[in-house]
C-alpha cells in the first residue's frame, strides 16, 4: 500500500456565521469523510479545514495518525526545496467555508507586523507568519474585497450625509481613504445607525447607476449582527462589491482588506490564523481600530484587480486542469472539471499537496498502480513526486493545492 497518497479525516468549525445542517456545503463534505457522524440539521457549519495547522488538525483517515506526525516520520514526501524554503511543514492551509452572513471585516497582517504582535500577544496573534489568501467560488459568493476606486469613492462621499467625513476642498488619496475608514470604524452606533438610515432614504438616482445597489446592500448587511454595525459603512461605501460565479477566484495579498459576505468557497491562504477584525462581529471582538487602519493596503483598489483568474496547466496532461497562480509563493491551486468517463492525469509535483474532490466520483491511480476510491468530500494528502491518475465516474470536480 502507498504511504505517498493518504485520506484524510479533517476538522471542522461552528462559527454562528456559518451555513445550517445540509446547507452548508462545508458541513455536507466534511461529513461524508468515513468516520464522521453527519451533519444535524440543528447546527451551523462554517468552515472545513484541510491540513496540519495545530488548531484544526487533520488526521490520517486509516490510522488516525495525526498528518503532522506522519510527515515528521516521511520528510521526504515534503520533498527537498519545500523542506528548505518552509521547513518540514505543509506551508499552505485551504479550507471549504459556507457562509450566510457576513464574515469579519478583516485584514491579515503582513510577516514583519505579524512577528511585532507575536511578542505583544501571543494569545491573540499566534502566528509569526503573514496570511495571504485566495478564495475560489463553488457557488454564487458575494464578497467585498479591496477598495473602490477612487473616484467612485469620491462621488459617494458628496452625498450629502457623508460630506462631513471630507475635509473641504480636500481631493481624495489613500491617506484620506485611511482617514475616513478609520473615522466610520470610531463612529458610535448611534452614529452608525443614523447614517445608515439617512442613506436609505434618500432617492436612489443620487447614488448613481453604478451604486445603484448601495442603499439595499447597506441595509441588508448593517441589520446582520446589528443596526449599528461599523463594518457595513466600510464595506458597502469604500471596499469593492462583488458577486462571483462557481470557478472565480479573488486573490488577498497580506494587509488587503476584505469581508465575505455569502456563499461556499475554496480558500487557501497561507499557514497563519492571524486576523485583525473590526467589523461584521461582536463589539468585544474586535481589535484596535489604530492599528487596522494603520496597516490597511491599497491593493486591490478595482474590481479586476481584486480577481484571480485561471488557466489551463501544464500540470494536467489531458488539459482538464486549470490553474490558480496567486502571486505568492506558499501555494497555487489545480481545479480538474472532468466529466462522466474523462480522466486526466497530473504530472508528478516536487512538493506536498491536498487535494479535495468537491463533486462526483472518481478513481485515483498512484504511479500506474494503486488505485484508491474517491467521492464528493473525500480529502487526500498526495506526497511529492506521486504522479496522480483520475479517472471520473461521474462529473467530478477536483480541487488541489500545493507548492513546490
Ligand atoms: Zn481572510
């Protein structure tokens, strides 16, 4: 039997925001792994987490060896230039979340502020790692991600109950951008809410055909944890709006703000929990506002900027493989879309990977042998240099992460 390809057994997390019983997709795949109890109807699922991060860890399905163990007794299924760049870890960590709500208007901070908070605190920021991340689509997600332009900003805020927030006669850069977040994050909820409602009101024509959208959206996302909510004023006026569809990705680089607002993704981001949250979440949750605003980047600043697209990959010799390429080096992502009867094979990889099958069934042969059986939920652990074979039974859709 292969020790190079392993099923795992993953965790799962609650979190209120999450998706309940059998909407969840988090929750449905993680309980269709062997060993796990199913989902009740009753309970919120949020969040799958794939890998060795000590908080969520996953298991080897057949033994119920921890995965970071196993590796520590088969460095070299870590392969050499992971092992020298990231030491005998899995550097990435993807996740299945679903989501009804908004999730935590956050940032994640880069590796030098990161290591800073780890001294301070290390109850809070655990990590001395940075967590940039990317998030696939495996339904409709609407998100905010990055800034708006600046120029839309700037025609949103002469609407007359958010003029007070710019100084007169000053034109709009990144400075004042950071101001002015700042300034609706220190707001009172009563302030909150009055703005809130003034928006409302007034007359949809004055926000534009492009912002059309704003007044609703504000509502809709302030009255989800409460009417006096500072993350729907950043989110809805400043951030970038955007729904995408099953296959689109949005790329976070560290420091990038974002809040997802609803949906069932892929996500993988770098091995970190580190966050800085300061809306779309209790009072008492959140961290200090200072310190988000001062360590906001202004990238993304548009919506194409925002997105990460995909193409197909050399990794798929049949070409049904694409690939997500963010712009950091702990990870990219292989999605194969195959139908019933198609199989595709994967080059062999010189580093770690976990690979999720999202939909459908298929076959997995290992170095043109072993063949192992795998279904919608089933998650893998391929070492390197394992070529990978799949053969679908029915429309399957794979997703992996690696580095190399
Ligand atoms: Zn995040």
């Amino acid at each position: 039997m292969t020790d190079s390809v392993v099923q795992l057994k993953c965790g799962v997390k609650q979190d209120p925001w999450g998706k309940q019983g059998q909407e969840s997709l988090a929750g449905q795949l993680w309980a269709k792994t062997a060993g796990s109890t199913g989902v009740s109807n009753d309970e919120m699922y949020s969040e799958m987490w794939m890998g060795t991060y000590p908080t969520v860890p996953s298991h080897i399905l057949r033994t119920g060896e921890s995965l970071e163990n196993y590796l520590k007794r088969k460095p070299d299924l870590i392969g050499r230039s992971v092992k020298e760049k990231f030491a005998d870890s899995i550097p990435f960590l993807p996740k299945v979340l679903s989501f009804a709500k908004a999730l935590p208007l956050q940032v994640h901070p880069n590796k030098r502020l990161a290591e800073d908070l780890n001294l301070k605190d290390p109850d809070t920021f655990g990590d001395t790692n940075h967590k940039p991340e990317i998030a696939v689509a495996l339904s409709e997600f609407e998100l905010f991600a990055g800034f708006k332009p600046l120029a839309d900003i700037e025609a949103l805020m002469k609407l007359k109950p958010l003029s007070q927030f710019v100084p007169a006669n000053a034109s709009l850069d990144d400075e004042l951008l950071r101001q002015i977040t700042k300034k609706f994050l220190q707001l009172p909820p009563e302030a909150v809410r009055d703005l809130v409602t003034q928006l409302h009101s007034l007359p949809k024509a004055e926000f534009g055909a492009k912002h059309e959208y704003v007044p609703d959206l504000l509502e809709r996302v302030s009255k989800q944890y409460s009417e006096s909510d500072n993350g729907a004023l950043v989110a809805v006026l400043l951030m970038n709006y955007m729904v995408l569809q099953p296959g689109e990705a949005v790329c976070v680089p560290a420091d990038s703000i974002h809040a997802y607002l609803k949906g069932d993704i892929l996500e993988c981001m770098a091995r970190s929990d580190n966050v800085l949250a300061t809306g779309f979440c209790p009072r008492a949750d959140r961290n200090n506002v200072e310190l988000f605003a001062k360590t906001l980047s202004f990238k993304p600043h548009n919506i194409d900027q925002a997105q990460l697209g995909r193409k197909k990959s050399e990794r798929g010799e049949k070409q049904k493989t694409y690939e997500y390429a963010p712009p950091f080096s702990e990870f990219n992502v292989l999605a194969t879309i195959l139908d019933a009867g198609d199989e595709e094979r994967h080059r062999a990889i010189g580093g770690p990977s976990i690979a999720i099958v999202t939909k459908g069934s298929a076959e997995l042969v290992i170095e043109g042998k072993e063949k192992l059986q795998a279904h919608e939920g089933s998650v893998w652990f391929v070492g390197a240099g394992v070529p990978l074979e799949i053969l679908s039974k029915e429309g399957t859709e794979v997703y992996r992460a690696y580095a190399e």
